[in-house]
C-alpha cells in the first residue's frame, strides 16, 4: 500500500512539473551541436552559441527538445541564426525527459540561408 502510493505521488508530481512552467522566454543564436540521446525516452540535445557582439566570446544555451517536428525544423536551419522559444520546467526528477530543464517548443528563423557572412 505504502509503495503504490508513493510510485502514484511520483507519478503525480512528475506530469505536474512537466505541465507546469517555471519560466519561458526566448534566446537568439548559432545552433552548435543537436543529438538525439537517451537510454529509455529519447529526446533531442542541443547547444545555442549565443553571441552578443562580434569578436566576443559565445555564451552557450543548453536545450532539449521532445518534439519530432520541432526537431526536423532545428535541423533544417543549422547554420543560420534562429531564435528559440523554450519552457524552463525546474524540479523533473529524471533525465528521461530531456537533460536540461529548458524545453524548446518553437523555432523561428532570422537569419537566411543566402545571407552573406559578416567579414
């Protein structure tokens, strides 16, 4: 009886810290490294180089992303710079769901593909 009930309170807390978002904002960069990983749920890993002006060092934003689609879109633009609109979920108690606690939901493209190269 104590077991099931606290598998169920696991269970519970789990969906509720994957429904529930701490924070979400938006981050503008060079997509620099994207993997899909994992042992039971696999989910897709990236890194952001985030650069505030030329010649500066990068910043890098780490993310993950469970969404097949969103995914593909991330793929198709590496590159080029996107900005990407995430979901901060603090408190999942697994990596099962993603390594990080930022959860890309959506791409946008600022930066085509024939734009010419800053010198």
């Amino acid at each position: 009886m104590f077991l099931s009930s606290l598998v169920i309170i696991v269970i519970l807390y789990t969906a509720f810290v994957l429904w529930w978002s701490y924070s979400s904002g938006e981050r503008a960069g060079y997509v620099q490294k994207f993997s899909k990983k994992g042992f039971v749920f696999k989910t897709w890993e990236g890194e952001l180089a985030m650069v505030s002006m030329p010649g500066t060092m990068p910043e890098k934003f780490v993310f993950s992303v469970r969404d097949d689609s969103t995914a593909a879109r991330i793929n198709a633009s590496l590159g080029r710079r996107v900005v990407l609109v995430y979901d901060q979920h603090i408190g999942v108690p697994t990596t099962w769901f993603g390594e990080t606690e930022y959860f890309v939901r959506e791409l946008r493209v600022i930066e085509p593909a024939n734009a010419p190269l800053m010198q």
